[in-house]
C-alpha cells in the first residue's frame, strides 16, 4: 500500500491564483481530512468527509473547498490563494470506529503564496 | 472538546526512559487519549491510544489514572531518532462518524547524545 499520498510537495503562487492539492489513499478508509500547520503550531482542521459525498467543514475552512467524489481522493480547493493560506497542508486518512482510531497522515504539501 | 495541556519542551539524553504528561480535566466518559509524533517536515504519526489504566505497544506504554484527567506517555531508552515533536489529543471515538482531531502545541522532544 502506498498509504496517504500527496502532490505537489511544494508549491509557489502569487496572490490571487487558484489551485488544487491531491489527496489520494489506497486503505479503503471511509473518513479523510485536511489540516494546516503553520510554524511553530499544531495541525488546525479545514475540511472533512465521512464518506463519498459528504464533506463539512472543520476550524478554518474559509477560503478552501473539498469535494468527495470518490473514496480514494480528497482534493482541496484553494479559490483565490492569499499570503495569510502560505503553510504545510496535511491530508489524513482512517476508519474511525468507536473502539479504535489511528489516522494516517500524508507527507505533506508546502504552499507559499507571494 | 477537552483541551490539553503538556509541557513544551523537554530535553533527554540517549538511553533513558522519558516521560510526558499530558493534563486533560475536562475528559468526558467517552473520551479516548491518543498520542501522535511528528519529525520535522512529516506528517503526525500515530503511537498508541487508550481509555484507562496502561495500554503498552512496541513504541512505547500509555498510562492513565482512574480520574483520567492526565495522561503520561512513557518512551523506553529513547534514542536521537526519538527527537520529534509529541500531541496529546483528546477525540470521541464513533463508528463511521470521523474523527476530528484537535490538536494542541505539543512538546518538542530533544534527545542529546
């Protein structure tokens, strides 16, 4: 298995610019997320899904959306990037069950916008 | 969700055994603690996860008092490559519900030759 993959690894945009970031797992997990993590902090949830279909939104979800076409991806959109969305962005992977929840977390994207 | 508390840093040196406690006074009864490592430009992840009393896997032991309302993570005789970063959460386990994890500052973990 390749687990929780995520391209690109790094990314440069300019203010203003739209892009997308991928997320794929190959675990057959039912529950993927994103998260950010700026300097110095821990990792702050954007958006979720349980499932093919369904998305909601997590801490700070202004300024991206997600879409759950299917169960493997979970792309997240940014609309009109801005210096304050420059971070390390983490895609997630589990099952989440009610006795046991590990979460499978992706390498990682490094966005900065100029 | 409960918040946590745990120390920011601690330094150690190679072959002891280390000790991170974690408060959490607001844990409810269906609470579970887990504990997550991140190295430098990785991803969390996942070391062990328990309700109460001691959980042991092959990384390191979990131990949890009755009241649960602290936890501590124990790593047996750390090495260099244990220097990482360590969070404690707090989640609600549920079937086919997610999980959202919420994540505190962590504590910086340097162990010293």
């Amino acid at each position: 298995n390749a687990g929780v993959t995520q391209t690109p690894k790094f990314q440069v945009l300019k203010t203003g610019q739209s892009m997308t970031l991928q997320c794929a797992q190959d675990m057959n997990h039912e529950y993927m997320s994103w998260y950010r993590q700026d300097p110095g902090m821990g990792l702050r949830l954007i958006h979720y899904s349980v499932g093919a279909g369904i998305t909601d939104q997590g801490e700070v979800p202004n300024g991206y959306n997600v879409s759950r076409s299917t169960t493997e991806d979970f792309p997240l959109r940014l609309l009109s990037a801005a210096p304050s969305q420059t971070s390390v962005y983490f895609c997630a992977s589990g099952r989440g069950s009610r006795d046991y929840n590990e979460q499978f977390f992706g390498p990682g994207t490094r966005l900065t916008v100029l | 969700l409960a918040k946590t508390t745990q120390p920011i840093s601690m330094d150690s040196y190679e072959g002891q055994e280390v000790n991170i406690t974690c408060s959490h006074n607001n844990i409810a009864t269906n609470d579970y603690i887990t504990w997550y490592q991140q190295f430098p430009s990785q991803g969390p992840r996942f070391i062990i996860q328990g309700y109460k009393t001691k959980v042991t896997n092959e990384v390191a032991s979990l131990f949890i008092p009755a009241d649960r309302k602290s936890s501590t993570l124990s790593l047996p005789r750390v090495s260099l490559s244990d220097t990482a970063v360590y969070y404690c959460l707090v989640e609600k386990l549920r079937n086919n519900a997610g999980n959202m994890l919420t994540f505190g500052g962590g504590t910086r973990l340097m162990v010293k030759p």
